[in-house]
C-alpha cells in the first residue's frame, strides 16, 4: 500500500502536521492567494484539504468552497472544524487522481506539498490535467510546493523536533533517482517506542514544474518564492505556481 493511502500515517502525525498555529495563518494564506489570483469572491476547490483551515477560511469570505481529500479522518475533522466556523462547505472524499468537475471552479488550490505522491508522472500529470478540466476560461491554479532549489539550499539527512506532549519526531532523509524523488522515514518516540514511517515523493525543480504545467494545457505559468508574490530566487521559502488556463 503507498504511504499517503495509509490512514495511521496521518492519524498518527495529524497533530503535528495541522497544528493549532498553521489554523492561525490560514486567513492570511488564503488573502494572499487571492491577490495572488487577482479573484474577490471566486468558487473555489480546495485539493487536497487536509483538516480544511484553507478551504473554511475561503468559505468565511463568502466563496462556494469545495475540499476534496482521500483521509476520511482528516475530512471528518474538517467538517467539524467547517461547523463551529458556521460555513457551508461541500467535502467530497475522492483519490485527487480521479475527482474532476469539468469547469467547476474559478480557483483551483493544492497546497503546503500535497502534490508529488505517486508513483508514476503519468498520475501527477493526470491531476494537472483535472485540475485544467476543472477551471472555466480564464481560470486559476495555486500550487505551492517545496522547490528543488530550496531543498538543495536547506537539505539535511536528519532533522528532529520535540512535540509540546514531550514526544520526539526525527526525519531520516534522502535524494534519489538522480534528484527526481525524496525519500524519507518519519520516527515518533513516544514512551520508549519508536514507530516508523516511510515516505516518498517527487521533487520539482521551478523550470520542471511550469513544464509540467504547460503539458497539462495551462497558457500561463508565473512562479514565486511564497504566497506574498517575491521572486523564485535564491532566497525562496516556496514553489509557488500561478498557473491560468
């Protein structure tokens, strides 16, 4: 079974992946991704939702939102987080591989690198060719990623953190197939027990993922260094993609 379809993956490091003050930031996220749109009030899909901090800071807005997600425990907790908020939100539990609704939405969004999964590029080029499906005329994709560029600036084979509950989480890391993947084992310590998980995904480079883009059909592809719109440059943060169709 791949890693992202295994459901005790983000149970396990739910907590750590949205924690309370990533909930705090996603207002102002979702502010700077529409100047960076140039959109108001725009219908919008959030892929790839997660606990759905985006796509319920979208609906507060008074934008027609829908958060696809193939976690049911994370579209569970993005329900309930979407009712004490007091917005409308339509949560569809799809494999972003296969959830399309041809000219849906005037934004399309997938971020914080939930993009890269799978196995083949055949599939990641098969999302991006939803993702142009779902788009009406003029449309807009925001992806924002880790860029092959920053990772080479910041790489290091181990990182750990302490958790505030006193658990240890240490990343194990490695570049493969000639910088094309990552690979990773993600260790909890816990009570002196350490489980593991291991991770693998695709990097992209800026120039590799316009590319991408444009084989997907979009027109338009500008890249940034974060969702405040600086330069892709030595100093980026982010990959981030505005892509039009």
């Amino acid at each position: 079974m791949p890693w992202f379809d295994d459901d005790t993956f983000w149970e396990t490091f739910s907590s750590y992946i949205y924690a309370d003050e990533r909930l705090r930031t996603a207002a102002a996220d979702v502010s700077r991704i529409l100047a960076l749109a140039e959109a108001s009030r725009p219908d919008v899909l959030d892929l790839c939702r997660g606990t759905g901090r985006h796509a319920v800071a979208f609906a507060r807005l008074g934008c027609r939102v829908t958060g696809v997600d193939r976690t049911r425990f994370a579209l569970e907790r993005a329900r309930v987080h979407a009712a004490e908020a007091g917005v409308t939100v339509e949560f569809v539990e799809r494999d972003m591989r296969e959830f399309t609704r041809p000219a849906g939405f005037d934004l399309v969004v997938n971020l914080f690198t939930s993009f890269g999964y799978f196995e083949t590029q055949d599939d990641e080029l098969r999302v991006l060719r939803h993702v142009h499906e779902a788009l009406r005329p003029d449309g807009t994709f925001i992806i924002d990623v880790l860029g092959k560029e920053t990772l080479a600036r910041i790489f290091e084979e181990t990182r750990s953190a302490a958790a505030a509950d006193g658990t240890l989480l240490v990343w194990r890391t490695a570049v493969a197939d000639d910088w094309t993947r990552v690979r990773s084992e993600w260790h909890v310590i816990r009570d002196g027990s350490d489980r593991v998980f291991r991770v693998e995904h695709w990097i992209y480079s800026g120039r590799e993922l316009r590319e991408l883009l444009h084989q997907a059909g979009f027109r338009d592809v500008r890249l940034f260094g974060d969702l405040d719109g600086r330069d892709y440059g030595t100093a980026a943060a982010r990959l981030v993609a505005v892509a039009r169709k």
